[in-house]
C-alpha cells in the first residue's frame, strides 16, 4: 500500500541547514510530528548537542526556527512495511528544490544510508550534502554518545555561518 507523507516541511526564510529523513514512522504519522516516536534518538541528540530540554512538539518546533534548522524527508509517498527503510519500495521523492528556493540552505544532512542514497539518486545540489547515522533505536550499531558526536556537525556548519 502506498502511503503518502503526511508531514510538512518545518522550515522559514532563515533555514541554514536541512535535515532530511526518509518518510515519518509510523509513530511519527499518528502523532503528526517528526521523529515521534520515543525510542527514536533524533530530538535526545539535540538536546545534548545544545544543552535544552525539548518536551512539546511547540518547543521542538520552535527549537528549530530559532537555531536556523529545517526539518522534511526525501520521501513524498512510497510502499514501507511499518517503519522499515529497508522495506522502502516505489519511490516518489518530496520537493525538495522548492524547499531550496524558499530558505537559505548552506548544508544538508541525511539521517541514515537509505536517506542519504535516494537524495543522490534524485536529486544534485550545489551544496554540502552530508550523511549522518540513523537516530532510530534499530540502529543498535550507533550509541548514544556516537549520535552526538556525528550530529555535532550540525551544530558546528550553523556556528561557522
């Protein structure tokens, strides 16, 4: 069954950087927000990059205008068993040349190979396109403090620009 992203992009006129993942779990569609899902360690990571406490979606929202980050994923609909990437089949990617047009974009960062590869395969910028390992708890591969190390790259692109 196709299953069509239901999230719009969190971005403003004043994105520096973008984060792309691949299409929101299953958790994430029923709650209506990215990385929704409580095992999930994308917003933890944050948290520890730049010492905050992110509870509601409205702060974490919020969070991301304030630090010049937006938030989308290359996928607009596919085929996924659950939240499988690696289910992922019958592509069609989100738009993302326009969410270039609208913010000031100087990085991109995909969170996890199948993200990272279908940006590739689809899409060519004149941009840093950066991967970075996948937050998800399935990724037993990548502790904690790995994250924060490999997400701190973020953190350092928006303090150089």
């Amino acid at each position: 069954m196709q299953i069509v992203h239901p999230l719009k992009p969190i971005n403003d006129a004043n994105s520096k950087v973008l984060i792309l993942g691949t299409m929101p779990s299953v958790i994430s569609r029923q709650n209506s927000f990215y990385y929704a899902n409580p095992q999930n360690r994308f917003w933890l990571v944050l948290e520890k990059i730049y010492d905050v406490k992110l509870t509601t979606n409205e702060e974490k929202e919020k969070f991301l205008h304030d630090k010049h980050i937006a938030l989308w994923d290359t996928i607009k609909s596919c085929e996924i068993k659950g939240s499988n990437d690696a289910s992922i089949k019958n592509i069609k990617v989100n738009d993302i040349p326009g969410i270039l047009k609208e913010s000031p974009i100087k990085y991109i960062f995909c969170t996890g190979k199948k993200s990272y590869t279908i940006f590739n395969k689809y899409f060519q910028v004149e941009i840093p396109v950066l991967y970075l390992p996948s937050p998800s708890s399935a990724n037993a591969t990548f502790k904690l403090n790995d994250l924060i190390i490999d997400y701190q790259k973020i953190k350092d692109v928006l303090d150089k620009s």
